[in-house]
C-alpha cells in the first residue's frame, strides 16, 4: 500500500470517493492503534494476574482473588476475539472490501465505520440480522 500520512484532523466526509486510499489508510490506522491500545492492556492485565497469583491465607480473599482473576480471564477472551475482528477488519482494507457491506454489497455509513472499525454489515442489514436472530430465540 502507498504510504500516505495522514494529517491528525482528517476525518474521511461524504464529500469524497468511497474507500478511497485517504480513507482506507484513516481506517488502517485506527484499527492498529486500537489493536496496539487491547495488547498493552493485555500485557497489563498479565502482569496484574502474575503479581496476584500470590495464595491468600483467608478464604474470603481466596474467593475474592478467584473471582476477579475469572472476570479478567472471561475480559481476555473478548478482547482476543476483538484482535480477530480487527486483523479481519485489516486483511478487508487489503483486498479492498473494507467498508462494503457483506450481505448487500452496499458501503457502509462512515458514521457507522468511525464508530464500530470493524462492522461487516451496514446498519440495515445487522438490524435484519438481529430481528431474525430474536425470531429464533423466541422459539
């Protein structure tokens, strides 16, 4: 990919070509820096639960320690599912369907890219998606 710097105030507008290149690389840059921003709080999260692994004496605090480490295991998982969707979200800019809905093929609002980088389908077609998906657990 060419490399273009972005300028810091740019926000791509409805004013210029789809998924241009200025665009594109606005949406790379963001995905890494969120992905950059998970790793450092799981590199965090991996210290706090080494330093924490310490045997507490008093049951309570036993289960208390037990509890917090699960809840942050269960946050890690959602977090390594969220680097997923982003390397996806990524490899879509690279073969140049990022930002293009999966089910109709339509763009996606950059309102709705800016703020979830890693949709796959537009707002009409996840609404749909989730109506059929409350059908079937209705049943």
């Amino acid at each position: 990919m060419a490399d273009l710097s972005i300028d810091k105030t740019y926000h791509p507008t409805e004013d210029e070509p789809f998924m241009n290149e200025r665009q594109k690389e606005y949406f790379r840059l963001k995905l890494l820096g969120w992905k950059d921003e998970i790793l450092k709080e799981a590199k965090d999260t991996l210290s706090n639960l080494q330093s924490e692994s310490e045997n507490h004496p008093d049951i309570a605090d036993r289960a208390s320690s037990e509890s917090d480490r699960a809840i942050e295991l269960r946050a890690r998982d959602r977090q390594r599912k969220l680097i997923s969707k982003i390397d996806a979200a990524l490899a879509r800019i690279e073969d140049g369907t990022y930002g293009y809905c999966e089910e109709t093929g339509e763009p996606i609002s950059l309102k709705r890219l800016e703020a979830r980088p890693i949709a796959t389908l537009s707002i009409e077609a996840q609404e749909r998606h989730e109506r059929n998906e409350r059908v079937y657990r209705d049943d």
